[in-house]
C-alpha cells in the first residue's frame, strides 16, 4: 500500500485518513459524530499525544475549522480532513483551552503551560501576554540576603530566580528575573552560607547546582542503570532533597530510598531501607531536624513514613512493622507512581499510632520535624487522589510514637494539604496551604484561621521564610508568588487576643537607595514593592475613640505624629521615615521641610485613648552602601521634583484664572 506517513505530526507522521485505511495504523485520532453520539465515523489519526488536557475546538461560526490541543497544536480547515501544526509555531507546549471569538474566527485566546497567548489572524501569529501573573509554582525557595531573592519551579517552565523587591520604584519586572534551569521546575535550595549557589530540580529527580556569579554548574542526577539495575531506584515526579541545616555541604535526596552525599551531591550513597508500602511508590517529602542532624524524616506518594535518629542506621516504619536497613548503594533513578489501599478512619482526639487515626494511606504532601523540640513533628497528608479532598494535618510530641490530629477547625471545602511548615521564630505558628487556601495557626494546629488580604482563591504549594527579615513567601500553583509581612502574626498569641490594644514589635526598617526609573512599554508585569519606610502593626480589642501613633527619639523628642485606625480589629500603618522639621524662611516646599531620619534607634507610642504602649525599633541603610549620605542626595532630589511641581502648579493656575 501506498506510504501514508507524509509529514511528522505529534508523534506519527500520519494525518489524511483515507490513506490508512478504515481502522488506521494505530489507535485514537479525531472522530465525528453526526447523531449526538449514537455513532462516531474516525475522520482522522491526528493525535498531537493527548493527555488530561487534549480537547478539540469547533469555530462556531463555520464547523469546517477544527482545531485540536494537546502537546502540539493542530488547526484543520477542512472539517478534520488534513490538519496544519504550523499554526502553534511560538506558542508554548501543551494546549489546554481555546476560546474562538463567536463572531470572528479570526479571534482566539489560548491556554497553555507557557500562558495566555491571543491571535487576531486565526494562529497565522500570537501575541503572548507574559505580564498576566499565573505562574504554576511547585516550591519556592530564598536566599538569607535582606535584600533576599526567591527561586521557585514551575510546572513546565524550568526554575526561575529573582527579587523580593526592587530599589526602582516601579518594582520589580520580568526582566529582573534569570531562569535557573528547564523542564518541569520543581525544588529549589539555596546554600545558607552562599546566596549566588542554587540547587534546583526538574522531573524524576533530574537535579543540578548552579552558582550565579562563577557561572559554574553541576547536574547530580546519576544515570539510570542498566539490565535488571535499571528499575532498582526510582524517583518522583517531584523528588524532595534538602541541604542540611548542619553542614550546607550534606544534600540528601529520596527515591524509594534516602540517598547521601557529603560532597555537594556528589558520590550519592544509599542510608536507608526500601520505603515505599508499593512497588511503584517513591519518596516525596524529606526533612532533617535543625536541632539533631541524625534525625531524618521520609514520606512516600502511597503513605510510608519513616523516621530514623541515628543518621539513618536503623530507621522506625510509622505505618508498618520496621524492614532492615540497606546496605550503601550508587544511585540509579527512575519513574514512579502511587497507589495504595485505604484503611478505616478514626475520629477522635487521643494521640495514636498514625496509621490507627489516618483515614487512608496517603500522599505524604509535608513532614515537619521542629526546629523548638526534638521530638516534635508534624505531618500533612494530601488524599485527592483517593477521593478526598479534606487537609490531614497531625502532630507527634513523642518523636512519631503517636500523632493527633489537627484538623478538625478547618473549614469544609478547604481543599487538600499541600504544604506546611512551622514558623521559624515562634513555636506555637504553623503555616499551612491546602488545594484553595493558606491557613494560620497560633496554637500548633490546635485552632487555624484562614490568611485573608488580598491572596487569591489558589492553590498554596510551598511557603518559604526569610532568615534576615519577617516576611514568607507563598508559592501558589496558578497565581505567581506571594509576599507576606508575617510580623504581628508571629507574635499573636492568647494574650494579645484578650487584650484591650496591643502594639507589636516592628520589623527593623530599611532605607533603600533608589535607583533610576526604567522604562519598558506599556505593557509589562510589574511586581509590587514593599511598602518603604518602617511599618508598624497594632490590634484593637474593641472600637475606640482616638488612636495615634507617636514617632519618638529615645529621649522622647516627637518626630511626627500619625493618625490610626480606630475600628476593633489588627491595623497597619506605614511611616515614611520623614520627620516634621519646623518652618524655616525660605522654605520652597512641605517636603523640603520633612527630611528622611538616618540609621538609628527609636522608640514608637501607640496611644489609645490615652492609654499607651511603646516599641523600639532599628532603622539602617541598604547593606549594600558604606554610609548614609545617598539619603540627603535623594532628599534633595525629592525637593527639587516638589519645587518643580509647585511651581508648575503656579503656572497652571495663572493660565487658568
């Protein structure tokens, strides 16, 4: 028979169907029905490898244009005769919705795991609207900088890395950022000791360093074996590693086994038993303990957790009877995959053996050891893939022995847990996301309450804490990445909550020096800054009639008052850092008159109606200057643009009146 493979097309090179015969020469392909779906004629072998996300789009004005997303794109002009691929050309992978104007065919919008894309000439070219901020984020990760930058994987589009903030006013833009690694982004770790040194990861444990300013890059995944070694180690798609919090030099990293370099990935060694409860499972939560550096803790996609206290010697099975240890071996991944029977569930609040009150053997979404008591642990189990949707949350106080649970206050329709982790400066926070949320407890999961503000409805995958200031960065899975001033929610507590009005401690407040403005278009993504200047965070018990907030030197000298919300509940007020100087003759401007304070310590009143409370708190200058002189240099910059203004104003009104 005549050759029907004519072009290559999403992985055959077949796409005219009379030239495969009637079955054609494999399976799947474009049907057609023609009575609602009693029967279906096969119109084509296009089949651009269809995944969840295949779906076929009909023009509604005119059915001769069909158009099929999957990995590739394919257009037909002919009601599915023949199709085209060149019409997805500089579009990202994976199509996975297609809006076609109703009244003009010429007019789409498309979806895609690289975004938004819009063509006005039927996929002749696409405009791509990368300043929508939808990225699909898996984990997040920062530096221990003040002025920190935050790495993430994101789902099909590599690691990138970038700024917390920006000194161009503006804030920060795309171009800000540097991409890290490709395929499917996922962990990233930054070396405590060396911010330009990351670690990041893609699919099945293809993870590699990269240290910014040599430029030098390392790729630590091994080969995958051969013969019957070949399927001995397998990897998630999502592998979980982490640098020790003892010796940044230590990289573990879990399959179906934990693996150990003390070298940087290098020289990987095998420290522990097969872990998975199935053949196919592998490991997909990891974590050492920050107080002992023999205590790790492993989960698995089909519900294993492990734990191990002697630098995985001998490790403790929490779901079954304990196995040996293994043996060291070289590392040799491949894929797997989850699967597992569920078991009955228990619903009671008396500390159990975990696999006595968990209601299934689930994905072992986070395992927590805390940083405040070594035999304190959390773990969150995520179950959606066995049909429930709920967060499972638990606590052990007795190193894994038995565990409670800390779910019952979340709300119904929460979503299931995808991330936690416990606050690295109070003991009593925990942060946790789940499938729509991201939740707050003060009392170790006794209580939660969910993180309002402006965070989207969206799915929280991973938190990430600053070390050298008191903000967490939330990774979402569909709206970008989110910045937190996690301040007053580290020092909620019972009694601040009884209390009448409270005034926090505030952060230590930084003066930036401002860089020039840049121009890129008018249309960008443009991140936001964080707000300049000290901010101050206070909590009313009750409405009241009067709230001030006094900025002060230490010998009690007024710097400016400012006005507070009166209303009950937790308010927050910005201060420039300008202080109120009096009148002086031939001042052109206000703002010539309330010149930025400098580095320094000073005290904040918080007066309730005559009641008051005081904070002291820092303020220094960028760390990247040796003095403070660029703040008088930007003052009077500021003061010319006012006296500019005013006197252009002046004008105005001459022209006018």
């Amino acid at each position: 028979p005549p050759a029907p493979f004519l072009t290559r097309l999403g992985g055959q090179v077949a796409n005219v169907q009379d030239q495969q015969g009637p079955d054609g020469h494999e399976y799947g392909g474009l049907y057609r029905s023609a009575d609602g779906g009693e029967s279906w004629e096969r119109i084509n072998s296009v089949n651009p490898r269809p995944m969840y996300f295949s779906q076929v789009r009909v023009d509604p004005a005119d059915e001769n244009h069909i158009w099929v997303l999957g990995v590739s794109t394919q257009y037909s002009s002919d009601r599915g005769k023949t199709f085209d691929n060149n019409r997805s050309r500089g579009v990202h992978a994976d199509g996975h919705a297609l809006w076609i104007n109703p009244n003009d065919g010429n007019h789409l919008i498309h979806g895609c795991d690289g975004g938004l894309y819009v063509s006005r000439n039927r996929g002749r070219a696409w405009d791509h609207l990368n300043h929508v901020a939808i990225g699909q984020f898996y984990h997040v990760a920062v530096d221990a900088t003040r002025g920190y930058r935050v790495y993430g994987g994101l789902q099909d589009n590599g690691t990138w890395g970038g700024p917390s903030f920006s000194r161009d006013q503006n804030g920060p833009i795309n171009q800000d950022w540097l991409r890290i690694g490709g395929g499917d982004g996922f962990v990233c770790r930054v070396d405590r000791h060396d911010p330009d040194l990351i670690y990041y990861e893609s699919q099945n444990g293809g993870t590699g360093r990269r240290h910014l300013k040599s430029g030098e890059t390392g790729f630590i995944r091994p080969g995958t074996g051969r013969g019957r070694d070949r399927n001995q180690f397998r990897f998630n798609w999502r592998t979980p590693f982490v640098l020790s919090h003892h010796n940044s030099k230590i990289y573990y990293v879990a399959g179906n086994r934990v693996f150990r370099s003390l070298d940087r990935g290098t020289g990987l060694r095998a420290i522990s038993p097969e872990i998975p409860l199935t053949k196919r499972g592998s490991a997909t939560a990891l974590a050492e303990s920050s107080i002992d550096p023999d205590q790790l803790w492993v989960g698995t996609d089909d519900g294993a957790l492990w734990m191990t206290s002697d630098g995985g010697k001998e490790w403790t099975s929490l779901m079954q009877a304990p196995a040996a240890p293994a043996a060291p071996e070289v590392v040799a991944p491949t894929e797997a995959a989850m699967s597992g029977p569920r078991i009955a569930e228990r619903d009671d609040d008396e500390a159990r053996p975990l696999h006595e009150i968990i209601p299934g053997p689930f994905w072992v979404a986070a395992v927590v050891p805390s940083r405040f008591d070594r035999a304190r642990a959390y773990v969150a189990l995520d179950g959606h893939r066995s049909n429930r949707d709920e967060a499972f949350v638990y606590r052990s106080d007795d190193a894994g022995k038995t565990w409670r649970t800390l779910s019952s206050s979340l709300p119904e329709g929460c979503g299931s847990a995808r991330t936690l982790v416990e606050d690295d400066h109070n003991e009593n926070v925990l942060w946790l996301g789940t499938e729509f949320f991201a939740f707050l407890s003060i009392d170790r999961g006794t209580t939660w309450t969910k993180i309002n503000g402006n965070l989207p409805t969206v799915a929280v995958h991973a938190f990430a804490q600053s070390p050298a200031c008191q903000e967490v960065v939330a990774a979402t899975h569909g709206r970008s990445l989110w910045i937190l001033d996690a301040t007053p929610l580290r020092q909620m507590n019972a009694e601040v909550l009884a209390a009448d009005y409270w005034l926090f401690r505030p952060d230590t407040a930084i003066v930036w020096k401002r860089e020039a403005r840049r121009g890129d278009g008018l249309r960008r993504f443009v991140g936001d800054n964080p707000s300049t200047g000290a901010t101050f965070h206070y909590t009313l018990g009750k409405d009241a009639s009067e709230v001030r907030l006094q900025i002060r030197e230490l010998d009690g000298t007024v710097l400016i008052p400012l006005d507070g919300e009166t209303k009950a509940g937790l308010h927050r007020i910005v201060w420039d850092l300008r202080r109120v100087v009096p009148d002086e003759p031939g001042a052109r401007s206000r703002r010539q008159r309330m010149a930025r304070v400098g580095p320094g310590t000073y005290e904040v009143a918080l007066v309730v109606d005559g009641r008051s409370t005081r904070q002291r708190f820092e303020v220094k200058i960028d760390p990247e200057q040796t003095d403070a002189s660029f703040i008088a240099f930007e003052d009077e910059e500021d003061e010319r643009e006012a006296d500019f203004e005013e006197q252009s104003d002046d004008r105005e009104a001459v022209i006018i009146y």
